[in-house]
C-alpha cells in the first residue's frame, strides 16, 4: 500500500529523523561532506553485563557521501541480533494484499483532495502565494501536484528540494547496515508496531472521503524551505562526519511533528481499532523488543532516530528510567 496511504505513513508516523536542541542558529553552509565519513559514534545501553548499541539515524544527508564506519561494522560483527528503526505499520495479510492491488486506482485516488478541489482552494491565500515562487523553483511543470492533499503536496515538495540541494533520504546507510548484519548472521528483528486492517478496501475508501486537518504541515515545510535549507546542509554534515557535540547545539523548524499529527490525529486514524494513542504503542514496542533482545543477547544492536536518542524524554531517556545505564557517544 504504498502509493499513498503508507507514503504518509513514512511521512507522517515514522518517528522524526531530526533533532532539535538548544537555541542556536546554523551558519550558511553551501557545500556537503564527499567521500567516506563515519557518521556519528555510537550510544551505549548496559544491563546486566548485556549491551544495546544503539545507532542514530538522520535524513537528509549529502547525496555524495559514501559512509563507512569501521566501529560500526566491528560491532555488528560480535552482535547477535539487529533491531530495526520503530515505527507503524498496516498488516493486511496476504489475502487483503491481493485487495490493495486490485483497489490501486482508488487508492491513488486517496492522495487527492476531496470533492476534486485544488490547493489553492483548500489553503490560505497567502501561504498559497508562498507555495508557487517554491513550486516554480523545485516542481515546475507538475501541475498535478495541484490537485494533491496539502500533506502529499508538502512531501512531494520537500523531497524535490532537498534533492536538487545535495541532500538524499539517507537510506544507504541503513541499507549497508542490514548488508553487514546479513553477513555476520544476526537476527533481524522489526520493533514497528503493526495495525490490523481488517477490511482494508474500506480503509482506502475512508481515507479518500475524509478530512486531513493538514494545513499546519504544509505551511511548515513550506516555512522550513523558505528559511532552513543552509541548516539542512549544517546538519548533514554534522551528522557525517560525527560531530555530536555540533549535533546538539543545532534547532530548526521542525514540521515532521506537524505532519505526523495531520494522520495521527484525523478522525480516520482514530477510529482505527489499534491506532488509538499510536505514539505510545510504537515507543513501547520498541521498549519491550528492546527488553527482550538484551536479555537474549549479549550484545543488540539498534537503529533509532538520532532525535529519539538526543532528545530529553526520548528513547534512551526512557531505557534510562528503566534502569539501563546510558553512554553517550
């Protein structure tokens, strides 16, 4: 399902990759990290003689840089299991999948506003005056995006852009690391938290009937290309070549927050059975798959948004409360 719906889902529900810390503004920063860089090192979690090691994930990166951590893969050499990035999934069976390609047209049909109305209908004149100089420059001649939803819009949007500013979603690093851990045998274990659609045609064709309170999400991103693409690249290349304590001192407009509340918080979502309070079922997934890995293991490792692991109140903050000692990296 991932034309539309699970798009947003990636958007929206997959916890940010970001981090917002203390009050502090990025200089401009015009060219990205080349070549083979580390990546940040790594966050240490000890119970009982048995280690989590934890690794921070971050989109955008610089699309030029080829990453290779010698720490990393030396780890995952000597662990037994890898925990993958949390998040939310929609189970629909193999039987119920079969009923999501044969509904793709209408669920195509569910990135579009309602009743056929245009951007420019849905959204306020001046953030829509915003919108075109930003269309012009990254979108020019996708007039069909005039037609999206403001959140498919926005995400559309902001992918483009980052793109032609150097910067990629920053898959290849966790595709290196599944590679490594294949290698070496681990046990590959997703802590997604997953809902069970039980009629997952009538999903889709909720989806596309009902209003998204999005607007806030779009104005965002728009906010955040307007203002923070110099930090973007700060940000990359913090990342990129590990400078943690840089990491931390960086803020900027964050709109993933708003994004991942226009699905979380619609009526559609809410009246999912499993969705409700979906935020604190995918944490404490992650908590008890965490739980478990460590007591199996003597060494796990697990990828985590660097946001969920430098935060307060985050992740790490969490297996801190439940008695895990924490080292940073």
């Amino acid at each position: 399902m991932k034309p539309a719906i699970a798009a947003a889902l990636s958007l929206s529900i997959l916890t940010s990759h970001a981090w917002a810390q203390e009050d502090a503004i990025a200089a401009p920063e015009q060219v990205l990290v080349v070549g083979q860089r580390p990546g940040p090192g790594l966050w240490k979690a000890t119970r009982d003689d048995h280690v989590l090691w934890v690794f921070g994930t971050y989109a955008p990166l610089p699309a030029h840089m080829q990453w290779r951590s010698q720490q990393v893969e030396a780890i995952l050499a000597q662990s037994q299991e890898l925990l993958g990035v949390p998040g939310m999934s929609m189970n629909v069976g193999w039987k119920d999948s079969l009923n999501i390609i044969t509904a793709l047209p209408s669920l195509i049909g569910a990135r579009k506003n309602v009743n056929g109305e245009t951007l420019q209908q849905v959204v306020p004149p001046e953030v829509y005056g915003r919108w075109l100089p930003l269309k012009a420059k990254y979108l020019a001649g996708e007039d069909d995006v005039e037609s999206l939803r403001p959140l498919f819009a926005a995400d559309r949007l902001f992918t483009v852009a980052t793109s032609k500013s150097g910067l990629t979603g920053g898959g290849q690093i966790t595709d290196r690391i599944y590679a490594v851990a294949k290698e070496h045998k681990l046990k590959l274990t997703s802590t997604g938290y997953s809902v069970a659609l039980d009629n997952p045609r009538g999903a889709l064709k909720d989806f596309k009937k009902s209003a998204i309170d999005d607007l806030d999400c779009f104005t965002k991103t728009i906010d955040r290309l307007e203002t923070d693409l110099d930090g973007m690249r700060v940000r990359a290349n913090a990342w990129a070549i590990g400078d943690v304590d840089k990491m931390r001192a960086l803020t900027y407009p964050d709109q993933v927050e708003a994004c991942r509340a226009a699905i979380t918080g619609s009526a559609w979502m809410k009246n999912m059975k499993g969705a409700e309070d979906i935020e604190a079922r995918v944490r404490a997934n992650w908590l008890a798959a965490v739980d478990k890995a460590v007591t199996a293991n003597r060494s796990t490792f697990a990828l985590l948004p660097v946001a969920s692991a430098m935060n307060a109140g985050g992740y790490l903050d969490a297996l801190r409360d439940k008695g895990y000692l924490i080292e940073q990296p």
